[in-house]
C-alpha cells in the first residue's frame, strides 16, 4: 500500500482553524467554555483519524500455519466501527463482520479487528471501508475468500439533513468463494445471525 505523504499543518495553525470554524458558528472564542476548545478539538482529530499513522498490511504480515490443516471459515463478529463520513466529519457508528477462509495460514484474530480499526480511523464513506477491509485481507492473506459486512448508524443523516434516527446502512463486500459458492455464503450470513 504506497501512502501518499501530505503536509500536514501544525498544531498551532490546526487550533487557529477550529478558532475560526467556533467564531463563524457564531459564538466567542474567548468564553471560559471554549477557551480549551480549540486544543481538545485537535486531541480528538488526532484519536479519531489515527488510522492515517498506521498501515494494515504491516498489521496482517505475520501469520501462522501450525492449525492441523482448518480450512473453514474464520470470522470476528460485531467488531465496533467509529468512523466519520468524508462528507460532513460527522461519525457514523455500527459493527462489522469480517470472515476468511484460510489458506493453508491464518493470522491472529486481534488483527482483523486492528485491521478494521485503522480503516475506520479515516474519514471515509462506509462503501469505501468495507471494500478496503476486504481488500486488504484478500491481498495480504491470499485467502480462499473474504467477507465483510458493515451495519451503521450515520449521525450526517440522523441529526441533520433528514434528521433520520433509527436507520442503519448496511453494506458488504464478498471476495472469493463467499462471491461465488452460494453454501459458503449462506454459512457466513447465518454465522452473523447466530449472536
């Protein structure tokens, strides 16, 4: 994965632009409330876009064979996502299902959910992230399949906009003998379904 190097604007500049974006929403920068503001912003960009720091295939290099030759499906279930939307850096918050079917080697189960993690830790479009999740596993793994589905809620559509509580977006990306075995599919659909 080449990761494309931006400059990133230093800290100053960074809480000089929350400074801005608090006096347009109309209220006074200087108040005791939001005298801090500024800097518990940044603290809180740098948690919630942490992914960009890491790189996921690093994360699923070190795999292991010794598995007595299992070759059914290995799946972490209702893996927390907190992300948010590319388009309003609003968060959108849900779970995801992330499956493969080993070949010949499996990866500890911990960095599925690291994987998803670092993903999710960029802004994003959910159709975007489950792609990149799957992706990532079929090229570093070289599994027989991959499947993730993702279930979330979007607050840019539930507290604006629309102001639509209640709906979740689902989406899912198939690779391999999850796309094109049909038992294979239906065992990971009822594996979610299980919890």
């Amino acid at each position: 994965m080449v990761k494309k190097l931006i400059k990133k604007p230093s800290r100053d500049q960074a809480e000089a632009a929350v400074k801005t974006l608090l006096s347009w929403a109309g209220d006074d920068v200087a108040r005791e409330g939001l005298k801090d503001t500024p800097k518990r912003v940044v603290n809180a960009y740098n948690d919630w876009f942490s992914g960009y720091d890491h790189d996921p295939e690093a994360v699923l290099k070190k795999t292991f064979s010794e598995t007595e030759g299992y070759d059914e499906i290995i799946m972490l279930r209702d893996i927390r996502i907190e992300s948010h939307c590319e388009h309003h850096i609003a968060p959108f918050i849900g779970s995801a299902h992330v499956a493969y079917l080993p070949n010949k080697r499996v990866v500890g189960i911990s960095k599925l959910a690291r994987v998803t993690n670092i993903f999710a830790k960029r802004l994003q479009v959910q159709e975007k992230l489950t792609a990149q999740i799957a992706g990532c596993i079929q090229k570093v793994l070289k599994p027989r399949g991959v499947a993730v589905v993702i279930e979330a809620q979007h607050e840019c559509m539930t507290t604006r906009g629309i102001n639509a509580p209640g709906i979740s977006m689902v989406t899912s990306q198939l690779l391999g003998k999850f796309r094109t075995d049909s038992s294979t599919r239906r065992e990971f659909y009822s594996m979610i379904n299980q919890g």
